[in-house]
C-alpha cells in the first residue's frame, strides 16, 4: 500500500510522533503571536469574582422567565405559512461569477442558497461563494443609504444634483464614463444603452479585475469572434490544461466541475485529465497526470506539442527550441484523443492563446468540445480599454465617472495611475453597493441592492436566460443600479417593468409554450431559466472561419529562459476569496484553502527545493520587491516560482475583511496591453521576522495511516476491488463484543465517490449556513477551535517534490458502534432507531470524553460563547461581527444555536430528514427518490455525496454501496459508520 | 365627611347651580348628538363645545383631600342619595388571574387621559351601549365628582394596577424548617439544650425531608408554567368563541395544520367576523374597538405568549394535529371552557413521552405501510393491536433535539 503523508514536515518525522507540534506556552491562554491584543492575566480572585457573579446571574435568571410577545401580522401575506420555508429561484451574480441558484426563505429572510437543477449551465450545483453570498446580504458594512461627500443624503436631492451635472457635462460636450464588470444581462445592457443615448458622448467601459482579454483578443484573430467560448469537458475524453485551474476558479467552475465529474465514472468512461502547472490547484490536485512547470516554459512546450501534432497530422516539420519536459506522450494522447480532447491555458499571454486556438483547431476540437455558437458572456472585458480611460483620465478628458461593481483602486496593477487619474475627473459616482478602496474616494455614492433584493436577468451563456427576482425587501436605504440609471435617463418606470417589457418584446418570440407575455414571463420566473437552445437545436455547430495564417511559429517567441530572473511569482486566485469581491464575508475568510488548509491569510507558496536552497521554513517572512509575505513550503510547487493570492489585504470593505492578508496587486505587469499573472524575480529576501498561520490540516493528522484507497483504471478494470483488498479482509476479521443492532425501518447513509470529489469546498460553507456552525476567527483556528462540522482532509502521496494529491470530505460518520456514545457520562450523544448518531445539546455538559473518543475527530466543542447563546457574559468571541443582529438574521431557526461548553457535530442534517418524512406522512405516500438531500450533497457541484436511505434497495446509494470500491473509513475499528467512501480511481497514462 | 373650607363651599356651590342650569337647557341637544362612539367625536354644536371646554371640566390640580375624596367614590366609600355607587366592582384595580369583562381602572385611565372629565361625565351619566346603560343606570354624581374620579384613576397611568402580592407559604416554611434543622445540628455538636438526643435526630430527619421535598418541588416546577394566565392586551374569550360560537379551532389557528407553528391570527381574521360584529354580549364596544383599531393603524395586536418551548425543542403542529391527527385539546385542555386562557400541561419532556408511549400510530398511512411494512403486516394478521409511537422512534433524543 501507498504511503500517505500530510505536510512535509510529518514526512520527514513520521517515525517520531513526539514531534507534533507544540504551541508555545504563552500563545496557549488569552494570547496570540504577533496579535497586538494584550495578554491579560486572570488572576484567582477574578475567576472566584466571575464564578460568583454568573452563579448569581444564572440563578436570578432562572427565577422569573421573561414575558415573551407573540405578534402575529396585522393582514397576513397570502403566499406565506409563518414556521414554514418559502423557495424563490434567482440568479446569482456577482462580478463575473454567475450560478443559477434556489433561494429558501423563512419568514421572509434568506437563509440558504441551493442551485438550480433546472439549469443548463450550473446543473444544480454552487460553489463556496454561492453559498457564502447570502451572509454578505446581512452585512452591516454596506451602505446605509445615499451619500455625498461622504455624508448622509437623500435619493430625491442626490439625483437632481447628479442630473443636473450630467446634463452640463453634456452641454459642454464633455465625456461621462461609465466603467462596470462585464454584463451579461440583456435587460441592464439595454437600460446602459438607453444611459448612453440620453447622455451624448457617454461611453461605456467593461473592466474585468480578472480579465481574460488575451483569450478574447487571440480569438478574435483565430477565430474572428471576440467571446469566450463553451468548453464542454462533458463531451471531452482527454483535458490538457496549461495552469488553468477549471475546477476551481477558471472561467465558470461550477458549470465544469459538473461537466468534469459527469466523465469521473470508473465503472462506464473515465475522462482523463492532464494538468502543467506551477501552483497546486484544486484541478492539479485532480489531474490523472500533473507536471510542473514554470510559467516561462509553457510558450516552448507547447509549440513542441504543436510540433508533435503537425508532424503526425499534416507531415510538416519545422525547428523548435528544446522542450523542458517530455511531451511526446501528451502530444501522443492528444492525436489519439482527436476531436474529443480540450486543451486550455491559464495565460495572459495573447500568443500563447493563439498557438493553444492553433492546436485545438489542428485536433479539430472546435465544434466539438469547443463550442462557439454558444459562448460563455460572463467574461467579454478588455484590460486595454481600461488602460486607455486610464489615460484619458489621467489627460483630463473624462468629465464624470460612474463606477459600478469595480474596484480598480484595490486590483488595477497601476491604481496610482487609476487614483491620480481619478482627481482630474469633475464628477465621480458610484453605484457599488458596499464601500471598497475605490469609492471612499468618490462624492456620490448611490448604493446598489445586494443580488438578493435586486430584480434583473442573466444571458450567463449565448441562449441560456434566467431571471433574479427579490427573495427580501431592501434592508439599507438603497436602489438597484438599473434603476438608479433608469430614473436619470428620466424614465419612468422601474427596472422591473423594464425586464418584464424587455423579455416581453425580445425573448417571448424564442417559445411557442406561452402567448401571453405575462404568463410567459410568470413560468420563467418560477423556473428561474429560459433556455431556448435546447429545444432549437442550436447545438448544431457552425464552424467559425479560421484563420490558418493568424499563427506563424517561426515568428513565435518562448520567451527568454536563460536570463538572470530565475524566480517566478505566480499570482492565482483562491476558491474562496477570488479576487476580493468577498472580503468581508467571515465564512469565506475561515474557509482553508483547499490545498494549504490555511485560511484568514494569503502566503507565498514556495517548493521544498526553493526554500532549502534559500534555508526557508514555514512562517519566515520574506520580502518580494516591496511586499512582504510569510513564507508556506507547498509540497507539488514547481522549483523557481513562488505562489501567492490575490484579493488579500483590503483595506476598505468591512470589520471582518479589513487587513486580512497582504495586497499584491500592486505587484502585477502589463504586456503588450494585456496583465499577466507573472512575474519575474531576482532573489528572495529573508527578513528574520516570522508570522503565523491559521491552519487547519495540521491538526487533523492521521499519523501515517491510509484512509484513502486508491487504484488505476487500468487495474479497475480487471478487479473492481483494487486498492480496496483491506476491506474484505477487515469484514472477515473485525468481531465486535456487542450484540448487533439492526435498523429495519429506515438506515439513513452516505456514500462519498472520491473520484469525484475535486476537494473545491462547497459543501463546508453549504454545511455552515445550514447548521449555523459558528465562526471562530483566526485565533481560534490557530487553537484548534474550528467548527466545521465537515472537514476535507487533503493528503499527499509519493515524492514530496512531486506529489499526487488526494481529497477526502470528513463528517461525524455516524458509527453504528460508536465510541463517542459509549464515553458519554450523560446519555447526550446516542443512537437512534434510524441509525443516526444523535447530539443532544440540551443534555451535554461539555466533558468532552465523546470529543476525545472519536477516532475521527469530527466532534467539535463549543469552547467560548462564538454564537451570542449563552447566557452568561464575558465569554463572548466575536472579532467578525458575527454575533449582530443583522448577521443572525441568516441563521437557521430549524437548527439549535448552540451555546459555549457543549459538543456539537454533523446531525445528517436531521432536521431535513425528519421535514421531508412528515411531507411524506402528511401527503399519505412514501418517501420520493433522492427527496431527502443533506446540504452538503443537494449542491456538491460534482454530484460526489450521495445520500439516502441504505435499506432502500433500489436507490443510488445502494448501487455505490455495494460497489467494489465502497470501504469505510477506520474500518479496522468495526465502528461501522454509515458513511461510506469509494476508492478513487485514477486515469493514468499507461 | 368631609371638611371644605368656605371659599371652596362656595365655589362649589357656585359651579353646581351654574352646571345644572346649563345641564338643563343642554340636555335634549346633546342627547340628540350623541353617535355611538362617543369618545371618538367631537361635539359638534356650540352649545357643548362650550360645554367640553367648560373650566369645571379641565381642573388639573387637586388637593390631597380631593384626590381622597376621588379615590373613596371610586370604591363607594361615599354615600350619594338612595344608593352607593362602586366602581371597583367591575373596574378593577388589581392585577386579575380571572377574565374580567368590563376594563379595568388603568385602561379607562389611559382612554381618558388626554381628554377632558367631560367625556367622561357622558359615560357615566348618559351611557349608550346596552350593557353600560344598565349598569350605569341612575347614577347621581356630580361634574365635581367626576373630575375627583378621573383625577384619582389618572394614577393608574403612571404606576399601572395593583399586583397581587407573593404568598410566601413555601419560602416561610423554608425558612423555619431550615432555622430548625440549623438549631438542632448546632444541638447535636455543642449538646447542651436536650438531653436526649433523639429529638434532635428527629427534628433533623423531619426537616431535611421538609427541606428536600420543598427544594425538590420548586426546583422540578422551576422554568414551567403550568397553569400560566397571564393578562392579555385584549380581553379574548375562547369559551366565546370556540366554545358558544362553535367556531373551529383551524379558523383562526390556521397554519396549524400545515406549519410548525399554530400561528396567532392575523387581525385580518378577526375582521372577517367583527367588521360586522361590533358589540360583544358582554364586553360591548371596547374590547372589540381595539382590534378595530389594530387593523385601522396596522399595527399588530402584541398578545402575550402562553405556550412556549424552549429553543432546543423542535415541535411541528402539522406533525401531530395532520399526520398524527390528534385534537387541540389533548395537549391544549378545554379551550372551549376558558375564558381566558391558561397554560393546560407543563409541557415537561416526561409529558411529551407519556403521550409518545401511549398514543397508537396509524398504520395504514402509505409512509407507515412502506417503511414499518413489518408492523402492518402483523397488525393486519392480528398479531399486535397496535404500535405506540415510541414503537417506531418516538422516543428518539434526535427527533426534537437537533
């Protein structure tokens, strides 16, 4: 069997477990490393003062119980059951990132976002930042309301002025500009238009923080069309990918990661997935074959792939400069794979996309895997045209500036020129909904609704339409940026009306379903999409005209190896953070990175080999040109680049985002007009401090033992147990004193497919917003506090200078002879007769024995007062703002918020167990298929957990678990847990 | 009686013969006037205007003597003519556990504070809703008299209605029991008072038993509220309405078959009966008005919770009226009966599993016959009469903890 290991530091001490890390002594109470909070000391007086004070409080509080109210509405809403949840469909749109989402309101609050199944695009499945964005409509950073010069005004007399300057501007033939993220919805486009037809002389520019401008430009000269097109990884037997990290921030994760997954089946067609690369990304991590690279070889090897390719299909032959790796067998896969392969880049370079065109075009990929007819729209935004209003701004030739969505004083790579430029402008307006580094330096400020609240529509693809309607009336005094620009346009009515007239007059001809537009647009509504592709066929591709002479190899350039610039900085985004939109969203902060486990912090990422040659340990800070950045050795990164995150460092977004992290946008370089992502680097300087991180796999350490198994297809093939063989003998062997209990009823189980899972987190921020499992902040995570009911666990395996990385989804595996219930001096955890492992609050008093019984370590305990729960003072912890009234608004009210001292864990999501019985009781039926979803399986964008009822015989989760690949996780232990894993199979090379 | 000094007696006098003069000539206009609500619209011929505006009626400072003399005629301590009149008798002044229909001295208080005694001079003397005419009927009190009430009653206001004080039975008893139990331990050790010492053993086995049960009892009833009945904002029967007017429990408590909650009717649901319905039997106008009033301003009745779970506890109406389909009244006692409400069970969790250990389950539900196809098949042969609901997981910690 394979070795496993975690980090590099337990593979190098594996044998020595005394090794395990050892907080210092002075870190372990009221303390933390480099926190400017003072270290208090409690003395024994005080604890005695406390103990006394809160024996009295508790025991006045318990004398007299408070009159509540009960205060039922004056007329009640027609659609509404109060006690029972409402379910909105909607879009989410946030910057470029787009997910068609169902949104669960209880009371007339959001609380949870689950994707839409109905949806040709996202499949039902969200990302962490889907799920997460619901908690940023309760943020009490937004603004409040209309400003002026930074103080408080009112919408009536802030649109006169702003009309009235408009209109002088245009009088004076003077320029408005108005700069968002690319749009993508045909409603608000038109209503930009009609902005740009009352304001003469207005133009409008589209800024992407995170631009695919190369992409577009390389192919407008290939292809002759200026899109994104569809990458359909479902319809590809082989994915090669140049650093683009598809499955998890690339382009549109969610719709690829549903695409991809839908290949991962070992027992029909494995799709195989080949990734180079210099970051560990979650798509590297998943790659049946990862090489690293630096970002200066990508040009040379794939021109010799090119090469490769020319020779074998069109018998030519030219010179190329040598290949730093082998590419003979990926150029081999690829001839073979012709038509049903995708190769990608990540670059933002314009002629590395070119040759990438060039090749997919040679594989005669376009029109097959690469889809033009129906483009992706999220990503339309050119980094040139925002240089060029940079220059105009700076030239004085902008008279007034409107600014949606974009922060360029936080990711412009030059925002002294963005801000310099910015004092030349007469009028500046924003239309963001939340402050950020750009608008504090604005006068006006006409706040957007959070996505939420707001009405507007969605082309996210070519043909594919859906609709975001309000799930909550406005919390702030704010108004929807279409209709802010509506109401100066002088128009009339509102951006609701404008939609309904819109799809009205320009969508309502693509179906013969509805011929009453109401109607029409009623359903659309309902179902939250429109895709009239699918029933017009569009699918049928028409070839787009290319351009054979648009890439000349001679004329290639791959770029200068040799010079003295041999460390490259590779800047990425991660799953959670992006580039910063979300900054203040605390369950984003406090998810780990997927690959580091860190979180609340961006790092450099550097390889072991870098950081021996330097004499780097994990924590050293270094210093990069001006930036400083505390050093994380990553096992898989390539030799010679360091990786580090953007959106970091905000310095303006709210109390949970603000100086998290280290901006290093400012590190970022412009190359023949577009920004690239890379930077070259003499040395690195060690500047002696240290830094400490919150990382959260350090702490889950399985001590060498192998929890995931693992095969290749190949051997699969031939034995459906492979690299599964423990599990039979486990079966024979493992006797269990007590006496066997059986669950005829119902036996509630999951099965994880880790072929499937891609590690990308979703199901964490899924599982907090439906537990309410509380933030804890970086401290606490740095003590080991954390309460993420589920947890992936990501190991290593093989060499540490080129490991393969594995992902494992861990929750309270509900254990039919489990050693927590055993331990518990109060019956509080125990099971029940459908075979879940319960938690009871009410009755835990907080030993902890459960916690330290648990072979899994998926017991989490309730160490300070992180909900506002308890009832005694002086415990609370809550450095986010967590604890708000607003913030609680998003809180569950089927779930108990648990207070500090007791244990808490995954519940199966019980509550979802029990609602959806009583509906099957109720409605006199039985339980439909697959009607009952924990959180973390409804929306896991790889459709990789699985969930249902074991005694069911003909249910999905029975044909997994009787698969040969099923095994439980510690099954040596004969806890018998009723979550059940399948090994993870790999497609290699052979 | 009372001592009045001469200038007051004239005053008086004074004020008197110049009412009654006034009171004579006005009478028939008036009485024409006057529309149903009497509170609410103004007079509206000079004549009363004059009248309402009238110096008698807006006196605002009173003698200590005065605001006495208020005080004994609103408990009829003050003989008038041929018979005493007792408003306390149905006004109360005390917090009440019972449902008292009339309102209660601190509502009128609050009605007529901003208004001037004359208003409250029409109540009195020239009531108009059936109930009131009757009981008002031949009161003989003077303008002066009235503003002496209203002066008196405007305390309420400030400091709201009497409460009833604690009995302290068990805390004395507490006490005492502990004072002994203390005198005969301190016996035992220093032993001087008694001889022997089996008195003390005695006293200390009686008193620990008195001190335990007492302690055990208030611990265990300690955050329940059996029995809570607390006084609520409008005087709502539900002997009146479920009970004489049949009306079903679902009507008003209509999400209760289909949501966790029983839900309080909106007073848009009151409306659907007393936008007609203006005069109670026995309330009459006021108790009504208010609901009227609710509707009219859009602001919700605030009723005072009764039944109330703790937080850890997750209990659906719909699961156990719809799907177990048990009554109102097995958890809820005999609303019917209740004028006003009281809290019927201690909503204990011993409670709830005597009923989960009793209650039988409905098997031939499709869910049932599906998932406990075992159970129906014996139930169906005969074999078993029945399943409880703790047969099929009802008593599972995690079935309403979670």
């Amino acid at each position: 069997m394979k070795k496993y290991w975690k980090d590099i530091k337990s593979k190098k001490s594996q044998e020595k477990i005394s090794d395990i890390k050892k907080v210092s002594d002075e870190n372990v109470f009221f303390g933390f490393l480099g926190d400017e909070e003072k270290i208090t000391h409690a003395s024994r007086r005080d604890f005695l003062k406390l103990c006394g004070f809160s024996f009295a409080v508790s025991a006045l509080a318990s004398c007299q119980s408070k009159i509540s109210k009960a205060v039922p509405y004056v007329i009640a809403p027609v659609e509404m059951t109060p006690g029972m949840p409402l379910y909105y469909s909607s879009s989410y749109i946030n910057g470029n990132d787009y997910c068609s989402i169902i949104v669960k309101t209880r009371d007339g609050r959001p609380i949870k976002i689950e994707g839409n199944p109905g949806s040709g695009i996202t499949m039902g499945g969200t990302s962490a930042r889907v799920q997460a964005s619901v908690l940023d409509l309760y943020d009490s950073g937004r603004f409040h309301g209309p400003m002026k010069d930074g103080k408080p005004s009112e919408w009536e007399s802030i649109d006169k002025e702003i009309i009235g300057k408009l209109q002088d501007i245009v009088e004076e033939k003077g320029r408005i500009v108005l700069l968002t993220p690319t749009v993508f919805s045909p409603s608000t486009e038109a209503v930009i238009a009609g902005f740009l037809r009352k304001f003469k002389g207005s133009e409008w520019v589209q800024y992407d923080a995170i631009s695919y401008s190369a992409m577009l430009e390389a192919n407008k000269i290939s292809f002759g069309k200026q899109v994104i097109p569809d990458f359909r990884f479902d319809k590809a037997d082989l994915v090669v990918s140049f650093g683009a990290d598809f499955l998890g921030t690339w382009l549109s994760p969610v719709e690829y990661t549903k695409q991809f997954s839908s290949g991962r089946n070992p027992e029909h067609e494995m799709t195989r997935l080949i990734q180079l690369e210099s970051n560990l990304t979650i798509t590297g991590s998943n790659a049946d074959k990862r090489i690293q690279i630096k970002p200066s070889q990508e040009p040379s090897i794939l021109l010799n792939i090119y090469k490769e390719i020319v020779k074998v299909l069109e018998n030519r032959n030219f010179n190329t400069p040598a290949c730093p790796v082998d590419v003979s067998e990926i150029s081999k896969n690829l001839i073979s794979f012709k038509g049903k392969s995708i190769v990608i880049s990540g670059s933002k370079v314009k002629e590395v996309q070119l040759l990438v065109n060039e090749i997919n075009r040679l594989l005669g990929n376009i029109g097959q895997t690469i889809l033009f007819n129906s483009f992706l729209r999220t990503h339309a935004a050119l980094d040139s045209q925002m240089k060029m209003l940079i220059e105009k701004m700076q030239r004085g030739m902008v008279n007034a500036l409107l600014v949606w969505n974009v922060n360029p004083a936080y990711t412009w790579y030059n925002r002294d020129a963005f801000t310099g430029g910015l004092k030349k402008v007469g009028l500046t307006i924003s239309l963001s909904g939340s402050p950020d580094e750009t608008n504090t330096l604005f006068q006006f400020i006409c706040p957007d609704h959070h996505y939420l609240e707001s009405w507007n529509d969605a082309e996210a693809k070519r043909e594919h339409f859906s609709l975001m309607q309000p799930t909550i009336n406005h919390i702030f005094d704010t108004r929807q940026m279409a209709d802010t620009l509506l109401k100066w346009t002088g128009s009339t009515i509102s951006f609701y009306d404008f939609i309904k007239d819109y799809w009205a007059d320009n969508l309502m001809s693509r179906q013969s379903e509805f011929t009453d537009p109401v109607m029409f647009f009623d359903r659309t509504l309902q179902k939250g999409i429109f895709e009239p592709a699918s029933s017009k066929g569009l699918s049928v591709e028409k070839l787009p005209k290319t351009d054979s002479l648009a890439f000349n190899p001679a004329a290639f350039k791959t770029g200068d190896n040799s010079g003295k610039k041999s460390i490259e900085i590779v800047f990425y985004e991660t799953v959670a953070i992006g580039e910063g939109r979300q900054a203040n969203n605390p369950w984003l902060q406090e998810l780990p990175d997927p690959v580091t486990k860190i979180c609340w912090d961006n790092y450099a990422s550097i390889s072991p080999l870098l950081a021996k040659e330097y004499n780097l340990n994990d924590n050293d800070v270094i210093k990069l040109e001006e930036v400083e950045l505390p050093v994380h050795i990553q096992a898989g990164q390539a030799y010679g680049t360091i990786g580090i995150a953007l959106g970091y460092g905000r310095l303006k977004c709210g109390k949970a985002g603000e100086n998290i992290g280290t901006d290093v946008w400012p590190m970022l370089l412009s190359e023949n007009g577009n920004i690239v992502h890379t930077v070259k680097l003499d040395h690195i300087v060690k500047t002696g401090k240290t830094y400490t991180f919150a990382q959260t796999q350090t702490h889950h350490s399985m001590e060498g033992r192998a929890f995931v198994r693992e095969a290749d297809l190949s051997e699969f093939r031939n034995n459906q147990a492979a690299g599964n063989e423990l599990h039979a003998y486990n079966l024979e062997h493992n006797k269990s004193l007590y006496k066997e209990r059986t669950y005829p009823h119902h036996h509630w189980g999951m099965a994880i497919d880790l072929s499937k899972c891609t590690g990308c987190a979703n199901c964490v921020i899924a599982c907090q917003a439906e537990n309410n499992v509380p933030v804890v902040g970086k401290e606490e995570v740095h003590r080991v506090h954390e309460m993420h009911w589920l947890r992936i666990d990501r190991y290593y395996t093989g060499d540490e200078d080129d490991p393969e990385v594995v992902f494992q989804p861990v929750l309270c595996q509900h254990c039919q002879n489990a050693p927590c219930e055993n331990v518990c001096p109060v019956a509080a955890t125990n099971h029940s007769s459908e075979g879940l492992n319960q938690m009871i609050y009410n009755r835990c008093f907080g030993t902890r024995y459960c916690n330290n019984n648990c072979p899994y370590k998926v017991r989490r305990f309730n160490w300070f007062n992180y909900s506002a729960a308890g009832t005694l003072t002086g415990n609370l912890r809550d450095k986010e703002g967590m604890t708000e009234n607003l913030r609680r608004m998003v809180l569950n009210p089927d779930v108990t918020i648990r207070a500090q001292g007791v244990i808490e864990k995954c519940s199966f999501c019980v509550q979802r167990i029990q609602a959806a019985k009583l509906k099957a009781k109720y409605e006199n039926r039985a339980l439909m298929e697959n009607e009952i979803q924990t959180a973390c399986s409804q929306s896991c964008p790889a459709n990789a957990i699985v969930f249902g009822d074991m005694n069911d015989l003909k249910s999905e989760l029975n044909r997994l678990i009787n698969s040969g690949r099923r095994y439980n996780l510690l099954e040596e232990l004969f806890t018998m847990p009723s979550v059940n894993y399948l090994t993870r199979i790999k497609n290699k090379i052979v | 009686m009372f001592k009045y000094s001469q200038a007051e007696k004239i005053k008086y006098l004074l004020s008197l013969i110049s009412f009654s003069f006034i009171f004579v000539t006005a009478l028939p206009n008036t009485y024409l006037l006057q529309i149903a609500d009497t509170n609410k619209v103004q007079p509206k011929d000079t004549l009363s205007r004059q009248l309402s505006d009238s110096v008698i009626y807006k006196k605002e400072n009173f003698s200590s003597e005065e605001l006495i003399r208020g005080e004994r005629l609103f408990y009829g301590l003050v003989y008038l003519g041929d018979k005493s009149i007792n408003c306390e008798a149905c006004h109360n002044t005390h917090v009440s556990d019972t449902l008292n229909w009339n309102p209660d001295a601190l509502e009128i208080s609050r009605k007529y504070l901003d208004k001037n005694a004359y208003y409250l001079s029409k109540v009195l003397l020239k009531p108009l809703g059936t109930k009131m005419k009757q009981v008002h009927k031949g009161f003989q009190l003077t303008v002066q008299d009235i503003v002496l009430i209203k002066a008196y009653m405007n305390k309420f206001v400030g400091i709201g209605l009497k409460k009833n004080k604690p009995i302290i039975t068990n805390l004395l008893l507490l006490i005492i029991a502990s004072f002994l139990f203390l005198l005969s331990s301190v016996d035992i050790v220093i032993r001087k008072v008694y001889k022997s010492q089996r008195i003390n053993w005695a006293i200390l086995t009686v008193m620990g038993i008195v001190i335990t049960w007492i302690l055990a009892v208030n611990a265990i009833s300690f955050g329940r509220a059996k029995g809570y009945s607390p006084a609520q904002p409008i005087k709502f029967s539900h002997a009146v309405h479920a009970g004489q007017n049949k009306t079903d429990c679902n009507y008003c408590h209509y999400t209760a078959r289909s949501s966790k909650t029983a839900g309080i009717p909106p007073a848009s649901i009151c409306l659907n009966c007393h936008f007609l319905v203006r005069n109670g039997t026995r309330s009459g106008a006021t108790e009504i008005a208010k609901v009227l009033k609710a509707y009219d301003d859009k602001k919700p009745v605030e009723w005072v919770r009764i039944y109330k779970l703790p937080d850890f506890v997750f209990f659906s109406h719909e699961q156990h009226v719809s799907a177990g389909e048990i009554t109102c009244d097995a958890c809820h006692g005999n609303v019917k009966e209740m004028n006003r409400l009281y809290q019927v069970p201690d909503l204990s969790m011993g409670w709830c599993i005597n009923c989960h250990k009793t209650r039988k389950v409905n098997l031939s539900n499709e869910y049932y016959k599906t998932y406990y196809s075992d159970y129906y098949e014996s139930f169906k042969a005969g074999k078993i009469d029945s399943v409880v609901i703790a047969g099929i997981g009802g008593r599972d910690c995690g079935k309403c903890h979670y």
